[in-house]
C-alpha cells in the first residue's frame, strides 16, 4: 500500500511537460550579435557576427561585409571575412593572447560601429570529467566541473568522438560527436540546484575526450551565467524571472567579446 | 504619499496629535435622533405611567423617568387630536412640574430645575461577559449582542468578551452567533452587569432556512472574510485535505500562484506581503510539499478572520493582508476524539476537560502516509501538531498555552552523499493571559515565539546542509476600553526581537564560501484606535499605529551607494544599535448605515511592512528564499490603499451582497537586477533595485450563508503594476500575479438528509509572464532575447472541483459521529500551465534540454503543468 502512494505521489509530483504551440509576439530583433573568445592557444582567433532571428529554431544570420579589427593596447590586427563561414571573421595569422593585455573589438557594419574590450586572467589546471559506465555498456559522464568555485570561475568544453570506434565508423559523424559545456561559477542559483534534466549522451569504450578549462573574467562569467540561466537551468520547477543577457558591446549588440587561458586534456575512455 | 518620511521620524508630533485627537473626540456631542415633531393623537385622563408608554408607542420614543424622585402614578389630563410629542410634553410637563430633556436616545422626566443640579445624563450601566459554546465551553469570536430596545449591540471580541453600556432600564438583550440558536436574556439593568452566556449549535432540520442575524453597522469599515472550520470542510479538497489557506482563493481578490501552490496574492500585494498568524504568532512557510498542502488543519481551527484591508491596528508588519488564525480551546464540557483517514495524510484530534470548566487541552496531529522507510529511499514526509491548554482561573482571567509545530523532510538517495533533500520547520509557541479589569476594560497579554528553518540538505552522511532561519520574540498587551457604547479604545504596545541568518552553509565545506552576516532587530510598536459610533447610521474607526525598528549587532553590514556598490562596511558590537526606522501607520475606515439592510463604507490605511522574502522565483513552489530584514540599504515597504463599498442583505436576509473597489499605492518594493545573485551572497544587497508599485479594482461578492443550498459566488477586475529602476528600462511593468479577471464558485447542496454535494469552480486570467521576441546564438545554444518584462501572458487558468459528504449514520442519536468525503479535483482535467519554456528539445520520448551543440537539436515550444484529474476519498469520525 505504501508503494501505492509513493507511485500516487510520484506521479502527482512529476509535473507534465508537453509541447504546445506558441505564438511569440513581435520585437525588434535586428540586432547584431558578436561571439568569439580569444585565447592563449597559438591558433587564428576569430569573431562569429550574426543577426538575432524572430522564430525559434531558425537559422541565425550571418552578418558580412564587417570591418573587424582587435587592438591590444600595442597592435591592432584586420579580421577579414571567411569565405568559406559567412559572418565568420578571422585573424590573418594566429594570435596568443596574453594575460595583462586589454583587448579591445572594433565592429563597423552598415554605418554603426560596436566596440567592446576584453582581458584574460590566468587559469589552473583541472580536474579530468567523471565518467560511469551503465548497465547496457555506454558510458555517461556524471561530472565535468564542480558547479561551485569561489577561487576560480571557469567554462569547460568536452568534445566527445567516437567516430572511429570500431562499429561507429560508419555512422552519421553527427552522431558520433558530441560537444558539451560545463561551467564552475562563485554562485549558486536555486535554478542551478534544481535544473531540468538534460539530454543524455552515451558514448562507448574507445571514444576520444578533449576537455578545455576556459579562465573567466567576473563579466564574462556573469554573462555566461546569464546564458545558461536562459537555457540550461530554464524550465525546472524552480524557475528564476526571465531577463535579457547582459553584454560587453556597445550600441545594443548582443553577445560577448571575451577572452581566456585555455588548459586542455585528452583522454581515451578504456 | 509619504507621510511620516525618513527626514521626519525625529519628529513625534503626528502620533502626539492623533492621540491627543482620540482621546478628546469622545467628549464631543453627538447628534440624536429622538423625533419630537412626529404628529399623535392622545386624549386620557390617567397616570403619568400610562400617558408616556402610550406616547412611547405611537413615536417610538424611549423615556427615563426616576421613581424615587417622581411618582408616575399621579393623575395628568391631556386631550391631543394629531399634535406633536413635543406640545404633549410640555402639556403633561406643565401640570406636575416636570420638565424633560432628550439624552442618549431616551427622553428623561425629571423635577423642574433640576438639571442644573445635576448631571442630565441617566445613569448608565455596562453589561459585560462573554459568550461560548454551550457543549464546549469554547469562546465565540464576533458573537453579537444587541440590546432589542435601543437597537445598539456589539460583538465579541477575538478573545470571546464583550461589553455594552447601555441607560438605566429594563432591556431585552439578544446574543446570538452564525450556526448557534439565539438566547435572550431580560435584564433590569440598575447596576453594572456580568452575563456569561452560553449558546447551543443550531442542530439543522432538514430544508431549514436560516435567517442570518442583522449585523450591519456594528462594526466600521470593510468586515473581514471570516470563517469557521465547518465551512472550510464543505469544500471539496485536493486529496481530501481540506485546506484554509487554498480555500482563500474562492474569495475576490485573493490569487493563488496556481496548482500546487501555497503563495497568494491580495490586491496586488506579493507573495511576502500577506502575514499568516496562528494564535498571535507568525508562520513564515504555511506549506507542506513545497505548497502542495497548506500547514493548519480545520479540525485544529476555530476562527479565521483574513483582512484585505482595514487592518485591525493591534495587526501589522505586512503590506497586503492578514490572515488570523485561532485554534480551538479544548473542551471544557466532556471528552472528544475525531479524525480523518485519507490519501495524503492521517488527522487525529483529542480534547477533552482536565477540570471541567476550568481546565481542558486541546492536541491534533496531521502526518503523511509515507513512512521512515520510504523516505529513507526517497520520498516526502510531514507532520502538523497542535497543542493547546486552556485554564479559566475565574470570571476575569484565563490564560492559554498553544503551539504549532510543522515540518516537511523531503530526500532523495545520493551514491556517494548519502542523501539530498530538503526539509523545512514551523514551529510557533503562545502564552495568552486574558484579564478583565472591570465591565469595560478588557485586556490580552501575550507572550509568542515563532521559528521558521528551512534546510537544503547537500549531503546527510557528511552532516553538510544550507540553513535559513528567522525567529521571533514578542511581548505584547492589548487593552479594549468600552467607553460606552458609541466609544470603544483599543491600544496596546508590542516589544518584538527577530533574529535572521539568511542562508549559510554548515561546517565541512570549502573554507572560501562566504559567511552571510545574521541581523538582529528589535522593534517596538504603539497603537491606538477608537470605534465611535455617530447617531444610529454613521460609525468611524481611526486610529495610529507607531513602530520603532532598529537594526542591531552583532553583525556586519555592507553599506550601499545609490549606484549599488559598497560605500562602507559597519562591524557591529552585540547589542549595538546600528540603524533605526520610525514610522507611522494612520488608519481610518467609516460605514454609513442607509437602512436595515445596506451599508456603504469606505476606508484609508498605511501599513508597513519590515522584513521581506527575496525571491526572484516565478515558481509556484516553495524554494531556497530567505528572509530579509529592513535595515540600512532595504528601506521598509510601505503602501497606502483607499477602498470604498457598498454591503446589502436581502431575500429576508439570506443573502449577502458586498462590492468593493480599491487604490493601492506601494513604495519601496523590491525588485532585483537582472539573473541576480541571491543565493550565498555577503552583498545580496547589491542585486536588489526598488520602485514602487500600484494596484487598483474592484470585487463583487455574493454570499449564501446558510440554508439547504449555500455558497458564494465572487468576481473582480483588478490590475497591478511596477516601475522599478533599471528593471524593463525603467518602464511599468504587469507583476506576474497580475490576472485582470477572477471568477469563483463555490457551493454546497444539501441534498438529502444524508448526502452532501460539494463544489467549486475557479476561473483567473492567465498569468503575466516573460516570453522571448526572439533569439541569437552563442556557443551553440539558442538565447532568448525579451523585449519586455511580463509582455506575455499564460492561458487562463480555470479549475472545477466536486466533492460529496455522505453521513454515515441514519439517525443523529449515536454519540460516534463518521462519514465518509469523496472529491474529485480538477474534474475536466484542465492542463493549467504554470510556465513556458522554449529551450528544450525531444529525445527518446522525453522532453529535455539539449546538451551536444553539435546536434542543432530542433527545441520546441512546451509547457508545465500540473495534476490532473485527482480523485480521492477519506474516512472522517468523531465521538
């Protein structure tokens, strides 16, 4: 009988989710958005401009025929345009940047200009993912980062392949691939406590992990935050107001021009 | 409209002045409504006894004569062919050297010339006492005494006295009370009167109609929504809990949250500005399973008073309402035991004499039906106990001793912690001293304590959880002065001490988390008002409540800028007093009688409120919010409202008509910046942004009381909006409890002598909410951009709830009492969304937020909802 009401209760506490159509209403979304952060890696650094869409699920806008420069205080470098990635700008050669510089993005597009200036602070080393194995064989990473960290906050990235695992050879690669954030903030938000349940990915023995510990400024932290509390942590039981992200760019722009010491570890799952 | 602004709280002079005011005002004359024009006819040749009675009744004119002094046998001849009284008068006066003047509603007979002697006013005389339920011994709150000669009366008060001062004569007093059988007591009343009387529940026929007592004008301004426990188990419940506070939302102008809620709304107010009182002591959290329940049971209540307005000045420290709640004394008489076995949660209830008359107690329990050994695998567990003890040490004193105990534990099995959970705990403790001075001085002393803990349990085996805590202390009086019956003083003073700890990990964590500094406070409160009655139609009520507020150590307190950033930090000694708040709360409501039947009244109020929940949820579930206090950078809220309405009884006063329409202004609201930081935060100060607030409507409602087919019907428009700095770019703003239309029903049917039906439907706008204009995309993941704040609005929430009393028993002879309630909730099975998500995608049948940004996943559009269709059934006795 006890059962009975542990399944009863349960059930009237699991809140239903179901899809429903919506009509969003109208608002101005002619808006540029910049991403791109540079980092300490010898590599050509890069500024992704797109425009923001009205629907949900529609492609984003490449923004092209910006003029694009970065100055640090000493040099300013061109960004031109990949013609390959529209809206996709790069360095001509590959850039490490350095903690103790200022950065500085110039955007001129369509007669506005947009500017934001950045810097880097250092980064620790880091602790490897988590990672258990289920009854069916696959694993599933339990742990990335500690969601909490007073001394440092930092983005993770963890690129999962097993693309080449035998019997995956010949699958879809998007299938076989995956990428996934991970974040330690100096806060804790009850929406971070009680998150929805996220999509679970399954991989099997023998796929390549790439982890990256990615430094954060405070601002870009808060502006991280902001993201994933707009998209990560919303849609729980515990939902926080919902607001605009805040940013780092002039003239409405939306997104972030930020910078980070990259640390990065690769291993194989056994 | 600021009237006692920070600049001035030096300055005393407002609340000198106002009481200056109410203790002159009761000097001043009033006016009489004794009509000696009107025309009779009278011709005898008789006694003066026999001329006046029949003077007395063609005009309905009341006289005082003075036996000892006047002998109202002597002969008076007087022949009047439709002449005034006041000619009859002076004819009749004329002869026997007697003169006559009009006092208080009567016309006194006395000797020529010696007024001027003399006081003119007759001897007046108080009867006083209190009025219980005969097979009890419980006290009746808002029972009615009305003196049947002059039409004056008045009502208990919370504490069951009364007290009516009324001119030497013979009177018929009438005390009668909703649900219980009138009694009428004749009294010479030729001295000072104690009448302790005791009245039987009405034991109700079958189709028998009752006839509501007619109250109206006995009390100034808006009454309250009252209500018994009887009333709130002839609504059907989810799961069979019937509950009080979820109850309130039948009610226009009280909002629940939705499904699964225990937060409501009153006129615009926030969820933090209602105060709930269980026997004079504040519950910060009155909700089991995160507001699934709500914590009081019925059996454990005898009265509920809820205040939208017009505020009781003896009350306060919230902004929006009052919800005041008394629990049942015990029996005096005999020994009873009841309960309910149903779904959710078992209820016992035991009372019973310890001395008859003298000495009784009162216990009831509600716990869950999930057990230890569930929730040591995860699972939910709660518990309510009430405890009273009732001693009536004589006539004049009696002293109780109550609390409230209730918490929720909620866990989940960890691998490597042990258990996650969380668990939360009110508990309250009362000491109430009644005593009564004499016939007109009343008075309450009350000691209480209330503790409010909420645990986020991180890991059980390793002892590390997030605590919140906030306690209360008080030591008040209130004292009631029954002047006489157009005067009535109520004032009291009130010394409070809280202690906050806003949210702090326990030891065994990392060393760098930050210690939230714990405030202390101690405060005290002055009050003082007067009821006063002007001739028979126009009664006022005005008064002033005082508070001091003062921020203590030991703490330390991060000082602000108005740009949000820390100025200063105060290290503050213990017992030090750091910062100080003086204010003033003005209140005064009026009711002007149009007849029998028909009452306007309209009122103003301020009221303050001092400590606040931050909470930047939109959730409906209780979660990790912490209390705050006013202090340095968190000035008090205050607001003004200003009602008017029209009250009407009618179809031989059955039925009950009220509208009422509001204007409320709230300054010094909290809003908070954008994705604040609130949680574990020193400076959570900073993330707070203020403005002001304003609601406005009106609400209708009509009321059935009793009889076969009972229940009300209510409706309100009602609209409330924000303006806070750097929130929606300092535009107004809908609050997300802004929901224009709210429809409600409830009924009950008796529909056989055994069978009860029970329903209720509720219908609100959808409320307010953010939904995006559209997105951009950063690292993969789709950002919603919002144009602004509360530009949506959720569908329309409706909900129809049935239910079914069926007696168990043929007759009502048997002592053993049992029967059985049936509901259903949420009978159409109505999908009420709570809330709109855009971020999430579907994989493997489940609804999830995408994690691989490689995927492009498609998201979709959804909503949450909760319960379905629910039915339930519960077994309920008593003996």
């Amino acid at each position: 009988m006890k059962q009975l009401y542990y399944i009863l209760f349960l059930l009237v506490l699991t809140a239903c989710e179901k899809r429903v159509d919506w009509q969003l209403q109208k608002g101005d979304n002619d808006l540029l958005v910049v991403e791109s952060i540079l980092t300490n890696e010898n590599k050509i650094q890069t500024v992704k401009l797109t425009k923001a869409v009205n629907e949900i699920n529609a492609a984003p806008l490449p923004v092209s025929g910006a003029d694009v420069t970065i100055n640090d205080g000493n040099s300013t470098y061109v960004l031109s345009e990949d013609p390959q990635k529209p809206g996709v700008y790069t360095t001509a050669a590959p850039l490490i940047c350095v903690v103790g510089k200022t950065y500085e993005l110039m955007i001129s597009y369509n007669g506005e200009n947009y500017s934001a200036t950045t810097y880097m602070v250092p980064v620790s080393r880091f602790q490897p993912l988590k990672y258990i194995q289920r009854p069916d064989g696959k694993y599933v990473i339990t742990q990335i980062s500690p969601p909490y960290s007073r001394k440092e906050e930092a983005m993770y990235t963890v690129y999962l392949d097993w693309s080449r695992v035998p019997g995956y050879e010949t699958i879809d690669k998007g299938k076989t691939r995956a990428l996934i954030y991970s974040y330690s903030f100096n806060s804790l938000s009850t929406n971070q406590i009680f998150a929805p349940e996220k999509e679970t990915i399954a991989f099997p023995a023998g796929t390549v992990i790439i982890q990256k510990k990615y430094s954060l400024t405070p601002e870009f932290a808060d502006y991280l935050k902001a993201v994933v509390s707009e998209t990560e942590w919303k849609g729980g039981l515990f939902d926080m107001m919902s607001a605009n992200t805040p940013t780092n760019l002039s003239n409405n722009a939306l997104g972030f021009f930020g910078a980070s010491s990259v640390v990065s570890d690769t291993i194989r799952v056994r | 409209m600021i009237l006692f602004d920070k600049k001035y709280t030096r300055y005393y002079h407002p609340l000198i002045f106002i009481a200056f005011f109410l203790f002159c005002s009761h000097f001043t004359s009033q006016a009489q409504k004794v009509d000696l024009n009107k025309k009779i006819s009278l011709t005898a040749d008789t006694s003066l006894s026999y001329i006046l009675d029949q003077i007395s009744r063609q005009s309905d004119i009341l006289f005082a004569i003075n036996h000892e002094q006047i002998n109202d046998q002597q002969k008076v001849k007087i022949a009047a062919t439709n002449e005034s009284v006041t000619w009859i008068l002076e004819k009749v006066c004329s002869q026997l050297g007697l003169q006559y003047t009009v006092v208080e509603k009567q016309v006194i007979i006395s000797r020529k010339g010696e007024h001027k002697k003399k006081d003119l006013k007759p001897p007046t005389f108080t009867v006083s006492g209190n009025i219980k339920d005969k097979a009890t011994g419980d006290l009746l709150i808002g029972a009615v005494v009305v003196a049947e000669e002059l039409t004056q009366g008045t009502v208990t008060n919370p504490y069951g006295f009364y007290s009516i001062t009324l001119p030497e004569g013979n009177y018929t007093l009438e005390y009668s009370y909703l649900g219980y059988d009138k009694r009428i007591e004749t009294i010479q009343l030729n001295k000072d009167t104690g009448i302790y009387t005791e009245l039987p529940e009405r034991k109700l026929a079958f189709r028998e109609v009752v006839v509501m007592p007619t109250l109206t004008g006995i009390s100034p301004g808006s009454a309250p929504i009252s209500f018994k426990a009887i009333t709130i188990e002839e609504m059907p419940g989810f799961m069979g809990e019937t509950e009080i506070i979820k109850s309130l939302q039948t009610f226009p102008g009280i909002k629940s949250h939705g499904d699964g809620s225990v937060f409501f709304y009153v006129r615009g107010g926030n969820k933090d500005q209602n105060l709930v009182l269980i026997d004079e002591a504040p519950v910060y959290n009155p909700s089991h399973l995160f507001g699934f329940f709500s914590s009081f049971i019925p059996e454990a209540i005898k009265d509920v008073k809820v205040y939208k307005n017009d505020i009781p000045l003896n009350i306060g420290g919230r902004l929006s309402s009052v919800i005041d709640i008394k629990t049942r004394e015990g029996n005096m008489k005999r020994f009873g035991f009841q309960g309910s076995l149903g779904i959710a949660s078992n209820r016992f209830i035991v009372e019973g004499p310890i001395k008859k008359d003298k000495l009784s107690y009162f216990v009831s329990l509600r716990k869950s039906n999930f057990g230890q050994k569930l929730l040591e695998r995860g699972g939910f567990n709660f518990h309510d106990l009430n405890i009273k003890l009732n001693y009536q040490i004589n006539e004049n004193n009696r002293v109780y001793l109550s609390g409230y105990n209730g918490k929720d534990d909620y866990r989940v099995p960890g691998s490597e912690t042990g258990h996650f959970g969380i668990n939360w705990l009110n508990s309250t403790l009362t000491l109430r001293w009644n005593h009564v001075f004499n016939n007109k001085l009343f008075s309450n002393t009350t000691f209480h304590t209330s503790k409010y803990e909420y645990n986020l349990i991180i890991s059980e085996r390793n002892g590390q959880f997030w605590n919140e805590t906030i306690t209360n202390g008080t030591l008040k009086t209130d004292l009631n002065y029954y002047y006489n019956p157009s005067n009535t003083f109520k004032f009291g003073i009130n010394i409070n001490g809280h202690f906050f700890n806003p949210g702090n990990l326990s030891k065994g964590f990392d060393a760098g988390i930050p210690f939230i500094p714990q405030k202390n406070v101690r405060q005290a409160i002055l009050y003082l008002s007067t009821n006063k009655q002007i001739g028979d139609k126009l009664s006022i009520r005005y008064g002033a409540r005082f508070n001091i507020w003062q921020n203590t150590g030991p703490t330390t307190e991060y000082l602000m800028d108005s740009q949000h950033r820390i100025e200063d930090t105060l290290e503050v000694e213990s017992g030090k007093v750091y910062h100080t708040y003086r204010n003033l709360e003005p209140r005064i409501s009026a009711s002007y009688k149009i007849d029998s039947f028909s009452t306007l009244k309209a009122g103003y109020e301020r009221t303050l409120q001092y400590i606040q929940l931050l909470s930047n949820s939109i959730s409906p579930f209780t979660t990790l919010d912490v209390w705050v206090p006013s202090g340095p950078n968190i000035q008090p809220q205050k607001a003004d409202q200003f009602s008017a309405g029209y009250s009407r009884r009618f179809g031989k006063n059955q039925f009950e008509l009220s509208a009422e329409a509001y204007y409320k202004r709230m300054y010094d609201q909290i809003e908070f910046r954008d994705h604040p930081d609130l949680f574990l935060n020193p400076l959570v100060d900073q993330e707070l942004r203020f403005g002001k607030a304003w609601s406005y409507g009106a609400e209708l409602l009509l009321k059935k009381p009793a009889g076969r087919l009972k229940g009300q019907v209510g409706y309100s428009y009602s609209r409330v909006f924000k303006k806070i700095e750097e929130i929606n770019k300092g535009k107004r703003y809908p609050a997300i409890y802004d929901r224009p239309h709210q429809l409600t029903f409830a009924f009950s049917y008796d529909l056989s002598e055994r069978w009860q039906l029970l329903t209720n439907w509720i219908y609100t706008s959808g409320a307010a909410i953010t939904t995006p204009t559209g997105f951009y995309y950063y690292g993969g993941k789709s950002v919603p951009v919002y144009e602004s704040r509360n530009n949506d609005r959720l569908p329309d929430y409706h909900r129809l709830d049935i239910g079914a009393i069926f007696n168990l028993n043929k007759t009502d002879e048997k002592r053993y009492r049992h029967h059985l309630k049936f509901n259903i909730f949420n009978v159409y099975g109505r999908k009420n969304p709570f809330a709109l998500n855009f971020n999430k995608t579907g994989s493997h049948g489940k609804i999830v937020v995408p994690q691989n940004v490689l995927n492009n996943s498609q998201l979709l559009n959804t909503q949450i909802y909760l319960l379905g269709t629910i039915p339930s059934i519960s077994y309920n006795f008593k003996f």
